[in-house]
C-alpha cells in the first residue's frame, strides 16, 4: 500500500496543501508533519506517559471531543441532543452511520463557548468496540491532516476490509503511526515477545484498547524479529483454493532486517501447531517448526528457517508469533 501512495496524485496534492517539502515520498512528507504536531503537544504536556493519555492529549488539542455510540438508544439520544443544540450534523448521524462505518467527524456550526470545535461518534456497538481504540486515532488522523481545502467537510472511518480512498488509506498509516506510538511504548517492548508481554504492556500503555490491536501495534516495535500471523479460512469455497490461510502477516522491522518475509494469504502447513491449534486437535503451545513448510497456491515455498511458533485462537481466528531460533 505504501508504494501505491507514495505514486498517487491525491497524497502528493494533500502534501503540497500542507506545506510539507516533498522532495521524494509524500507519505514520508505527510507522517513528518503529524510526528511533528505530536512531538510539540508532548512538549507541552510533558507528564503524558500513556497512549491512553497520548488519546486525550492530542483529541483536545486538535479540537474534537469523542461521543462513543454503544446502542441504537445511544445514537437516538444523541440526536435528539444535537438536534436541541440546532447543530445541522445531526441529520446525518444515522444515516452516515452505517454497518461499514466505523467513525465520523463532524464540525459544529452552533458549538457553545467552552465546547472544542469538532466532535468524533465513534461507533461501538456490537463487534465494532474491539476497533474504537484504533478508531479514535483514525479520526485524530483526519484532524492532523487537516487543510483549509478539506475543513467542513466531515470524515468517515470505513470497514477494514473496505476499498478506500487514499486519503482513508493515508489516515489508516497515520493512525498506524500513533496509536502504538513508538517513543511511548519502547520501554515495554524489550526482552521476550509471547502474548502474556504483549497483554501485560498493553495494561500499563492502553488499557481501553483491544488485545487485538495492542498485539499488531506492539508487535510491530517489538526489539525481537517477528512474524505475526492471522490464520483464517480464506478463498473460493467451492473450490480447492478454500483452506486455513495467513490472511493478515506483520513483519516488524526487526524481522524485516533479519530478512524474514511471510506473505500474505499462503497456506497454513497442516504439520504447523498454527493448523492442529486451528482444528482443534492441540491446545494453544508453543513448537520449533521451520518456514520453508510454508507455500503458496502456486507452489512458490520459502527458504529454510527455523522458527519458535506460539499460537493463540481467538473465535474463529488463530494468532500465532513466529520468531526465528
């Protein structure tokens, strides 16, 4: 995804609109402006130690205040709430949040004399609460990109899955960037990588986000390489290319610099504890398997590397860390 940004034509006009040298890569260009805003709001705060602190920190200086939507009751009273106040985004609440909707930006045309200028409706009902953390920073990355060009109009935070537009795709690296920011979290992130760590981190940083996205932000600054897999069904399923695949890898910069590459969306290896955890046959351990089992439906295999797998399944879904030995 970054290559396609780093080429496309609305990313580099976004750059130029916020006045950000873009001799080369303008999403490089983009993520030094917002480093840079963040930088300044900790220099003024500088007892904000936590990312949940971080979240505050930055949603009050960029100007919006967060309303979590739990219920359709929730949504209905902040209507009416809204309506009251003669705010005009209120009409759109409902219909703008829709199933694939996640989160939306809207500015207040009526705000009072101590209300902040914007507020962000993050949608938490049903499945989507185990996505508002990372919501809350999408909605922060709309706000640190904020130009003049692009200041009434209000901004959505769509489906994961969803085809976006680049500046969606552009918010989703920013939100990447901070939501797990790196500086914040590095003292965590040293010795072991297993999944109790990652919990235990998670408590201290962020205890409000999601397992989930606190084992892909952290995973991804661990100081040990790592290939982080989600192994789900994937493909056609009337046809032979249905099977337990990486539908998700993160190959953190260590793994990354040791040359450790996994790519998405090849199959499990039924001998891999990833596949019996899956099946039911094992419970969740630990196994020394090696990464040239793994390959794709083209029969494309990887080199020989061995690896320590540990593995946790979550619903439908098996996680595994996969660090070299």
């Amino acid at each position: 995804m970054a290559v396609k940004l780093q080429n496309n034509p609305t990313i580099r006009t976004l750059a130029h609109d916020l006045g950000v040298r873009i001799p080369t890569d303008p999403v490089t260009a983009i993520k030094g402006h917002c480093h840079r805003q963040i930088k300044q709001f900790l220099k003024e705060f500088k007892d904000c130690t936590t990312l949940t602190g971080l979240l505050a920190l930055a949603a009050q200086k960029l100007g919006t205040t967060f309303r979590e939507v739990r219920s359709d009751a929730d949504l209905q009273a902040l209507v009416k709430e809204f309506v009251a106040r003669k705010e005009p985004c209120a009409a759109f609440f409902e219909a703008e949040l829709t199933h694939d909707v996640f989160g939306i930006t809207f500015k207040l045309l009526n705000a009072g004399k101590f209300d902040l200028p914007y507020i962000s409706i993050i949608d938490c009902r049903g499945s989507k609460c185990h996505r508002a953390y990372f919501t809350k920073w999408h909605e922060l990355g709309h706000l640190l990109i904020l130009t003049d060009q692009r200041r009434f109009a209000f901004k959505r935070t769509h489906a994961l899955h969803e085809l976006k537009s680049p500046e969606e795709s552009m918010v989703d690296v920013i939100a990447g960037e901070f939501a797990y920011y790196e500086p914040m979290v590095r003292p965590y992130v040293r010795g072991e990588l297993t999944f109790e760590a990652v919990d235990r981190a998670r408590e201290v940083l962020c205890p409000e986000g999601s397992y989930i996205s606190a084992l892909f932000g952290l995973v991804k600054v661990w100081s040990v390489p790592c290939l982080l897999v989600e192994a789900k069904w994937a493909g056609k399923r009337s046809g032979e290319d249905y099977a337990l695949r990486a539908v998700h890898v993160v190959i953190n910069d260590e793994a990354r610099t040791a040359e450790l590459l996994l790519h998405k969306n090849f199959r499990v290896p039924k001998v891999s504890l990833i596949h019996r955890v899956f099946s039911g046959t094992v419970q969740d351990g630990v196994a020394i398997e090696d990464l040239a089992w793994w390959e794709s439906s083209d029969g494309t295999q990887l080199p020989e590397q061995r690896l320590q797998v540990s593995t946790k399944k979550i619903g439908d879904t098996v996680y595994a860390l996969m660090i070299p030995v």
